[in-house]
C-alpha cells in the first residue's frame, strides 16, 4: 500500500482503565499529563503509553480470557500472533507503574527460597516486591486511532481492570517518569464533564460507562468499538 507523501503510520498503544467500585460509584485512576508534553500536554488521562518491541517478550503469569483473546484478534490490522497482542496489556502494566506507581499484578507463585526474576524489560520493580503479570483480570474496552495532522499518532488499545487488581503503589503517589501529575480517582460521570478531558477520552468513558451498566464485571464478549477520532482533544 502507498502511503501519501507527510503520512505518520499510528504506532501501537496501550491504556489502562482502573476502575474503583468500592465507593459505591465506579471511579477510574487518572492523571494530569505534563504540560512540557508535546501529546495532550496539561489533559488528565488514563496511564499509557507506546508498546515497546521487547513488551512481546516479557513472560507472565497467566493470560488473557479466551474472550478477550478473540476479541484482540479481531477489527482491522489485529494483530496475528498472540505475543503482539500480549504486548497491549504488557505495556499498559509497564506505563501505569511508569507514570502512575501503580503495581498491576499478582504475587509470584514461588518456590521457597527461590530467587525472584524480572519478567522482562522495564519490570525488575515488579520482581524486587516478588509479583508477576496476569492478564486474565484485563478487559478490552475500545480501540481509537489519533487522526491524520497530528505530530504524534496512536493506534491505541483501552484496556481495563478493577482496583482490586493492584498489588502495591509507590509511596511517592506517582511514578518514577514523572509523566502524570495530580493523580487522582475520578468519578466517570464528573471525568466526562470535564474540560481537562480530552475529547476521545471522554468518548470511551461514555464507552466504558454502557458497558458497566449493562455487564458490571465486564465478561461479556462483545463487539468492541474502533474509534477513529477527528479530534486531538
């Protein structure tokens, strides 16, 4: 396929949706990006970011549901092997932990006195508190394209799972990136309503939202949506 002479390929990214029922309302973790940012500087978004080519790579614990496995597998360029589609989830954990200092995992199952080993790339603090990676909690929510003209463009996966899900969280209440400021938990409702959301990230919420209502645990397997946004904001 010929490409149009300016045209930017989006590069593969992942998102991670925490979301909080224990207030009795769903809350989901998200944080302001920093304005030195040159992509959505000053927004507050969920944690994520670009897959990196060694996500493939990192060894886990347990995989994706066979629901979730397929519906990866399905919509337009999917992935065809199923260490690309691993990699989704693998980078959502790294960049949440990255830009967040949260710990999505599990304790290693471990024989006694047995050495902990990093899984991968970007994940020795995961050893160090004895966790590994388990993706069979992770849901896939939406997928959405950064429109052509924008400097930086994403073809990005939203993936979410429940706080439940966290193992541990840096004392500093961010992480050692330093991408994401004024981290908070945020109710979908007033997120959507917010000015310092931007445009597409209040669509999947709108998204995630349904979803809640209709599947509170989210196991069905549906259609998920690709959104191919006309807008940065």
């Amino acid at each position: 396929m010929t490409e149009k002479p300016g045209y930017i390929r989006p590069k593969d990214a992942a998102t991670l949706i925490i979301i909080d029922h224990h207030q009795g309302i769903p809350h989901v973790l998200m944080g302001r990006r920093h304005h030195r940012h040159a992509f959505m500087p000053g927004q507050y978004v969920f944690p994520g970011g670009r897959v990196d080519p060694t996500d493939s790579r990192v060894k886990i614990g347990r995989g994706y549901t066979p629901a979730v496995e397929a519906q990866l597998s399905r919509g337009p360029l999917a992935p065809a092997s199923a260490a690309r589609r691993r990699a989704f989830a693998i980078a959502a954990i790294r960049e949440t932990y990255e830009e967040a200092g949260v710990f999505v995992a599990r304790k290693a199952l471990l024989e006694p006195d047995a050495p902990a080993q990093s899984p991968g790339r970007g994940f020795e603090a995961f050893a160090q508190k004895g966790l590994e990676l388990d993706l069979e909690p992770f849901r896939f929510i939406a997928r959405a394209t950064t429109p052509p003209g924008n400097v930086r463009r994403f073809d990005t996966r939203f993936l979410a799972t429940f706080a439940d899900e966290i193992a541990a969280t840096l004392p500093e209440g961010t992480g050692p990136s330093g991408e994401l400021e004024d981290l908070k938990w945020l109710k979908i409702t007033a997120a959507m309503e917010s000015d310092d959301v931007p445009n597409i990230t209040r669509h999947i919420l709108r998204i995630l939202q349904d979803r809640l209502l209709q599947d509170p645990n989210l196991n069905a397997d549906v259609e998920v949506p690709f959104c191919a946004s006309r807008s940065s904001r």
